[in-house]
C-alpha cells in the first residue's frame, strides 16, 4: 500500500482515448482495485458489460472447465456450449436463431446484412434501414453510419449509404422516411450512449404495428439494454411486442467478448456463404455466456434487478432534491442522472479521485451522469455510491 504513484511508460499503446495515470489490476464484483491499492465501487462495469461483477465465480468456473475441455474446434463444427446458448436464447425469447459475434457492432453489422438480405428475396432489393438520431449502434464502417451520434456523419466520410435519420419516439418522423426501398426500422430499446432516453411503449407499439403493415422489420439494437440491465430478460419484452430481429452484446459475455444475432425462422434468411467469421460462436466464449444467462434466469434474480432498480431511482430523486437538479430516468439498472448544469466531466473525475475509495461512474453528456452498476449489486454499495455522489455534489456546487 501507499507506494508513491509510478510514471507509467504508456509510449507502445496507441492513443484512442484519455486515460487516467492508474492500472487497474484486480476486481471483485462491483469493485475495482488499481496498481496503487486504492479501490473504486464501479458503476462503469465495463459500461454495462460485466453485468454479474467482476470475477464472477460462475463465469469463471465456466471458462476454466471449458478451457480444459476444448477451446477452438472452429466455425466449421457444432460445438456443445454454441448450441447449448443458442437453446437457452431461443427458449427464453421470441426468437428461432442465433449467430454468435464477438462484439456489439459485429452483431449489428450482420443484423444490418441480414435485413438487406431479406429485402432482395422479400422486397424487390430495399435497402435502406431507418435509425435514429442520437443512436449508437458501434464503430465499423456501417455500424457508424447507421448511428445517429453529432459529427460522425463526417467523421470517416464517406457514409456507407442507406441510413436515413428518425426522430425517436415520433411515428410521424419515421413514415416521412419510408419508401420502397425501405426494409427495416433499427432502433436501441432505450439509447444508451445517447443519454439514456427509454423509447415510449406508445412509440414502440405503433412502430410494431407500422412496420408489421407495412413489410418492414424491426430491429432491436439491445447491445446495452438486453440482458436483464432492464429487469427483463429482455428489453423488447416491457414493450409487449416481438421485433424480428434483435442484437446483444455488453452483458451477455459479462466481460468476455461475446454477442449475438438473434432472428425468428421469417427473418433468418442468411445462406451459406452469406455469414461468418473464424471466432464466431467459439466454445469458450458460449461456455462463459451460457453461465451469465443461466444467473440471470435463476429464480428471483430479475425480480432483485428491478427492485435494486427502483432503489437506485429514488436515491438519485433525493439528489435531485437536495441539489435541484433536473431528474433522473431510465430502466432497471441503466439510469441516469440529469444534472441541469455541465458539471458531468468534473463530478466523474473528482469521483475518480476521492479518497480513500474511489467512484466510476460515466458522463455520455456534459450534464448528465450514467449509472450502469453490475446487475447483482448489494442494496447497501447502492446506497454508498449515492452518499459518495452526495459528498461530491457539495463539492461542486
Ligand atoms: C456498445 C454498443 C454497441 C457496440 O458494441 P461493441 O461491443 O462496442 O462493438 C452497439 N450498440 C449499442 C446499443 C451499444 O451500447
């Protein structure tokens, strides 16, 4: 303990983001430990990724008896935990099948293949697949294009085309897009990296019914909100309606990368040929996804979600009022906080840097704060996260 802080030699690590001068080198659920022992209660969990904590005891039985029993059998072969997570999703969605992917973006650019697939053997070659402003959909070529995030238009111009923009929670914005050459709808069950914004249920039951008239599939993005973040297994599954496809990510390898594509029998129309990849679906990262699905399927677990959930709300309500700020909102354990001033970049740091522990929590936007705390936090690091944010909110103001 209390080794002066080293100079980090960084110089070989390409530079993509800020980084602060820590390591970090242990976690053990929603705590994290750096290279100078102090420990941070994370609400980032790998934004929103390890979703059973850190370390998970069941993921990592899971990973070591499969890394003994087989590691790489390759694409060209079933394999038992492959089909093992497929079985588990389909049983417990509205889906028929599932192609694993190894990130979030991944899935959706095969979603976004899928779709255009569909639309040269259903619908004459439509193409183009309506998203949303303020969406995030990944960082590939296409999966950037079809994110609706300020300046990324432009970013690595040019576009891949065929992504027109849709106001979300707006039916009218989205029919002025529609033409014959539309073949999906894509939108995320509640927009993370865009400020956490829910869609409405009105808003996603008349998209349903549109898109169902009119021949048109509905993709859900639900990379971040899948995987009991919400407190359904499911994000579509608050909505009442079934989309025809749907993507996940984040949460589903918690912590390892894994994700998937999900289709019912209608949608899924790939072909030999049409899809794949040489990781995709390996045993070791299904092994681990079948342990974090059979956690969040055991009984009671959801049910907590969403209690700890509604906890979380109103702690952050009671800042609300003792600091007069704007609101909270989200669903289940993806919430965030709206601060009403842009003091979001100062509170995260200033949590970073508090002594003796410190706090991780994310600012997608200059006023406002995002909370995404592994799903099985205790009630009680619930309540010290928001006493922390308390003592930090009188530092600020
Ligand atoms: C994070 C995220 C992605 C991209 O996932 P990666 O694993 O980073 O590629 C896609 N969609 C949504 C909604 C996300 O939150």
């Amino acid at each position: 303990m209390n080794k002066p802080a080293q100079i980090l030699d960084t110089h070989s690590v390409m530079f993509i983001t800020q980084r602060p001068e820590i390591i970090m080198v242990e976690g053990n659920g929603s705590w994290l430990t750096d290279n100078n022992g102090k420990r941070y209660l994370d609400f980032l969990q790998g934004w929103a990724v390890n979703c059973l904590g850190h370390c998970n005891p069941g993921m990592i039985e899971a990973l070591n008896a499969q890394a003994k029993k087989l590691i790489n059998s390759s694409p060209a072969f079933y394999n038992e935990p492959m089909i093992g997570l497929s079985n588990l999703l389909t049983a417990n969605s509205c889906f028929d099948k599932v192609f694993f992917a190894n990130s979030g973006a991944e899935a959706n650019e095969g979603a976004l293949k899928l779709a255009r697939k569909w639309g040269q053997l259903n619908k004459s070659g439509a193409f183009e697949i309506i998203t949303f402003d303020h969406s995030f959909h990944g960082r590939t070529l296409a999966t950037m294009s079809a994110s609706g995030k300020p300046g990324w238009d432009t970013m690595f111009a040019p576009q891949v085309g065929g992504f027109p923009k849709a106001d979300l929670n707006d039916l009218d914005s989205v029919k002025k897009l529609v033409t014959n050459k539309t073949v999906a709808v894509m939108l995320e069950p509640v927009q993370g990296e865009g400020g956490v914004i829910p869609t409405t249920l009105e808003f996603m039951r008349e998209l349903r019914k549109f898109t169902r008239e009119n021949n048109i599939l509905l993709i859900a993005d639900e990379v971040q909100a899948g995987c009991g973040r919400t407190g359904t297994l499911f994000a579509y599954q608050h909505y009442g309606i079934e989309p025809d496809i749907m993507t996940l990510g984040k949460g589903i390898g918690g912590g390892v990368p894994l994700a998937a594509l999900l289709a019912t029998n209608a949608a899924a129309c790939f072909v030999p040929g049409d899809q794949g990849g040489t990781y995709n679906g390996n045993p070791l990262m299904t092994a681990v996804g079948m342990s974090v699905i059979e956690q969040l399927l055991a009984p009671g677990f959801l049910e907590s979600v969403k209690a700890k959930g509604e906890l979380l709300k109103s702690e952050l309500l009671k800042l609300c009022i003792e600091f007069n700020l704007e609101g909270e909102r989200g669903e289940g354990l993806l919430r965030a906080l709206m601060l009403g001033r842009d003091i979001g970049g100062k509170l995260v740091e200033l949590a970073r840097e508090r002594r003796p522990e410190g706090l991780l929590i994310n600012s997608p936007k200059a006023d406002l704060l995002r909370f995404m705390p592994a799903l099985n936090i205790s009630d009680d690091e619930i309540l010290q996260m928001c006493n922390m944010l308390r003592e930090l909110l009188q530092q600020v103001d």
